[in-house]
C-alpha cells in the first residue's frame, strides 16, 4: 500500500503501544514504505519523542551509506534517530566506523548489528565480540534457540542490549500450537493467557534479552503483546518447561 493507505490502516496501533507502555519501534529502509508511514504516523500522533526509534542501514561503501541514511531521516521526518543498526551483518571483519561517526555527531544515540541468518552467526560473533555494539538484534524463539548458546552471551559480555526479531519463529509457534489451549500452569505460573504471551515471555525471561519486537498492525494483538511484559517471567527453570513442552508438541 501507499504511505497515505498504510497510515490509515494502522494509525491506531501507534498510540496503543505508548498507550500500553511500549516504546521501541524497529523498522528499516527494506521494509517497503514502512519507513514513510511510520514517519507520518510519528508527525500526525505527535509521538516520536516517546518513541526509542530505530533502523537500518545496509553494508555498502560509504557514500551509499550516507546516502541510504539522509533518506532514511527524510522518510521517518526526524533529525535524529535512537538506534542506527548495520544490517544484517555477514563479514567477519565488519567495523562500525561509519556509524560511530554518526554517533559521535548526534545523528544516532546508539549503535547496533543484525542478523537473522544462522548461516551468517559465525561473522556476526566475530563482529559483535570484537566491535562491542550497543545494540544486538538477532533472531531467536522456542522455534528457533540457535542463537541461545553463543550469540546471547556474547552479547552480554560486549555490554550490548538485545533485542530479539521473529519472536514467532515466523509464524511457526502459532501453526504448532493451532487448535490447542494454552496449559493451565502457564495462567497459574507464569500468568501468560494467550500463546503469544507465552512466546514473548519465554524471550523477556532470558537474562541477556532487553527487548523483543513482533510486528502487527492490529490494535488487540499490541495489546496482547504488551500483556506479555506484566506479571511473572518465567526463571530458568520454567523456561526449560516451556522448551520441552513445545518440544512434545513437535
């Protein structure tokens, strides 16, 4: 859709992620017009100074960089962004000279990497230990925990903040789950209700995850979402419970 459908569309989500607490928008220049709609909802709720704003730029020579960054700033109306993230890293050998430089002039608050290729892991730890991020963004739910045993500590020992994509395992999760209730003890345990507060929570419990982003563009799945953050989060010992019970399911 166009920025003016797509802003129609999904206008009411933006007030209820403030609304509910939340606070952290990920998007990037290869989401479609995400960028554009995502800064006319900014400019028309008035909200972007209680938004943590975040993007991407991609890995290519310097002037493209610039370049993809001056309309990234254009698109998402704002001087400023909190997070400017190297996307999808796949050199070993990465820097963020470039973004630090950003950084340093106040065009970024913080600097990140991410992934969502476990073929690329082995660059993107080579990275993440050696250029010591402030941000990780990676990849990982009760479908997919490759990232659990390297990438996750990793990112602690670096000092960076994590933030976890495809929380959902790309819709995994849900098609695994489709037909069947959530188990009692999760309400009585762990006070997730619906399977989305139950995935999410199994992330937010991880000592090493600061913030998991699932997309949506309806205002009752935002709601649910946010529910996920409030009540108990599950220690280790529940989380491998909710490892082995998805485990049964498969």
């Amino acid at each position: 859709p166009d920025a003016g459908q797509g802003c129609k569309a999904i206008q009411p989500v933006l007030p209820a992620l403030v609304a509910g607490g939340g606070k952290l928008i990920d998007t990037a220049p290869s989401y479609g017009t995400a960028e554009t709609v995502l800064g006319a909802l900014l400019k028309d709720t008035g909200l972007r100074d209680r938004i943590f704003l975040a993007t991407k730029v991609a890995v290519r020579n310097r002037a493209e960089s610039i370049a993809e960054m001056r309309r990234s700033l254009e698109r998402l109306q704002t001087p400023r962004l909190d997070l400017m993230q190297l996307h999808n890293v796949r050199d070993a050998k990465q820097d963020l000279a470039l973004l630090r430089e950003w950084k340093a002039e106040g065009i970024c608050r913080y600097t990140g990497i991410t992934s969502s290729f476990e073929r690329d892991y082995p660059a993107v730890a080579a990275t993440l230990e050696r250029e010591k991020p402030d941000f990780f963004q990676i990849n990982y739910s009760l479908a997919d925990r490759e990232a659990e045993q390297r990438l996750l500590p990793l990112a602690r020992d670096a000092g960076a903040a994590v933030v976890i994509n495809l929380p959902f395992g790309r819709g995994k999760l849900f098609r695994l789950v489709r037909g069947k209730t959530v188990p009692e003890w999760a309400a009585a345990e762990l006070d997730a209700r619906t399977w989305g507060q139950f995935f999410l929570k199994f992330l937010l419990g991880h000592p090493a995850v600061t913030a998991v982003i699932p997309g949506t563009d309806k205002v009752e799945y935002m709601e649910d979402n946010l529910e996920a953050a409030r009540g108990r989060l599950p220690d280790a010992a529940m989380r491998r419970k909710m490892v082995a019970y998805i485990e049964s399911l498969g």
